[in-house]
C-alpha cells in the first residue's frame, strides 16, 4: 500500500473527462484511494463531484470526496457489510457529468464577473462560493447599485457571447509573481513549497491561478443573470448569479 504519492489529477489537465479507469491505492473505512482519479474533491469555491466507481461490475455510490496530503479520497455510501474495493483492484470511475458542467460553466462564469468587476471598477473579490443552482462572490465596494448591477450582467453576457477561449497551463512561481494580474488575486499567499502554478486564462479577461474545471470556451457557459446583492459590510457586497438556462431570459 502506497499513499505517499500524490492521486494524479486527471480533471487538471482533461476538465471534460467523465469516465477513466485506476488502481486502487488505499482503503480507509468507506474511502478509496485511486492511483489517478477525474473526480473534483472540491475547493476554491467549486463543489466536489460525485458519481459512481464500477468495481466487478458493481456499482458503488460515490457521495463525498475529500483531499489531504495531495491524496484524494473517494467517500462511497452503503453500509458497512457491503464488499468494499481492495488494494490494487481495477476500478472505473464515472462523474456525475450534468452536475460537473454545470459547475465549470458556473465556475467561468464567477472568473467573468470578477475579471470584469475588476476591469471596470477596480474592485477586488473577497470571496465566492459555488451551489448546484447559483453562485456568489464578494467584492471590495462600498455600493451595489441596480445600475451597476444590470451594467456588470449586461459585460458578462457580452463576453460570454465573445466566445473568449480559455487556456489552463502551469507557470514556475517566480514567473507567475511578475504578472500583475496573478499579483492581484494575492498568489503570495499560496503555500512556499507551489513551485508550479496552475494558471486558468479568460484570454483577454481574467487571469488567475487555480485549481477548479472550466469550460473551453465562454460561450459555453450559455449566459447568466443577476439574482440579488447583500450587504456584507461597509466595503464587502456581495452578489449572486444563475446561468440563464434553456427558457430563461436574461433581463
Ligand atoms: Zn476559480
């Protein structure tokens, strides 16, 4: 049994990945570890993916994930008779896909919104989450008016419609700190020991480092609508968003 080496991340390189094949690795009560794995563990806002592990022809639930020490650990439900897999086996993983393409086109959509907000205003996020059904991000703004809310929904969905591509590729961090957009979202404060950082590119909109899926191309988050702002403080408000789904309108 070897948990020392890193899970490879497949979703990393191939965010559109849905099945794969691995090893498992480690086992640790109802937790399987994989030598590779296309599941999202969750992180920087972005929900974690579920979705089913085929083991014999067995079908086991994955309902949780979590990653520690580099190690990513799928959480399969059942109860605790059931034949679990065992080191070494063969397993095919398959990710719930509706849900993962909803969280990368919303996942894109939050770069949108802040790699605007910060070209047009200057303000910088404060924070941001990401649910099955909307998203919200904090900003560093004393006030959200209608206006600048309608005006900021209006340049995400005309970017959207840009059909800017989306480039992922790693930088050493020396490089990536003399770019003033990766400075901007605070990269200093990134463990000492990145030496590589994992840079997503809105090309010609956002720049940032992360570690979340995204979509190839903006046109693909379909368009997106405002839902409300919250007061969050003096300097902190906050805003939601949805993706304008078939027979939605933006407004
Ligand atoms: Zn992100």
């Amino acid at each position: 049994m070897d948990t020392q080496s890193p899970t490879t991340l497949l979703y990393a390189t191939d965010s559109y990945l849905r099945t794969f094949e691995a090893r498992v690795v480690a086992t640790e009560g109802h937790a399987v570890a994989l030598d590779q794995t296309a599941f999202y563990p969750g992180g920087g806002g972005q929900m974690a993916d579920h979705g089913e592990l085929i083991v014999d022809g067995r079908r086991l639930l994955v309902a949780g994930m979590s990653k520690r020490d580099g190690i990513v650990w799928h959480e399969l439900a059942g109860d605790a008779d059931e034949e679990l897999p065992t080191v070494g086996a063969l397993v095919t993983g398959e990710i719930d896909w509706p849900f993962r393409y909803r969280m990368m086109r919303t996942h894109t959509a939050l770069h949108l919104l802040c790699g605007l907000i910060f070209r047009e205003y200057g303000a910088q996020v404060t924070g941001g989450q990401m649910y099955p059904d909307r998203a919200r991000m904090d900003f560093s703004v004393q006030a959200m008016t209608p206006d600048f809310v309608h005006d900021v929904e209006r340049s995400v969905n005309d970017a959207i419609v840009a059909d800017h591509p989306i480039k992922v590729y790693q930088l050493p961090r020396a490089k990536a700190m003399k770019i003033p957009d990766l400075i901007r979202t605070k990269i200093n404060l990134l463990p000492p020991e990145i030496t590589e950082i994992r840079i997503v590119e809105i090309v010609g909109v956002d720049l940032q480092a992360d570690g979340g899926t995204h979509v190839h191309s903006t046109r693909e988050v379909g368009g997106v609508k405002a839902l409300r702002t919250e007061n969050k403080g003096k300097q902190n408000k906050r805003m939601e968003i949805a993706l304008v789904d078939d027979g939605d309108t933006v407004s």
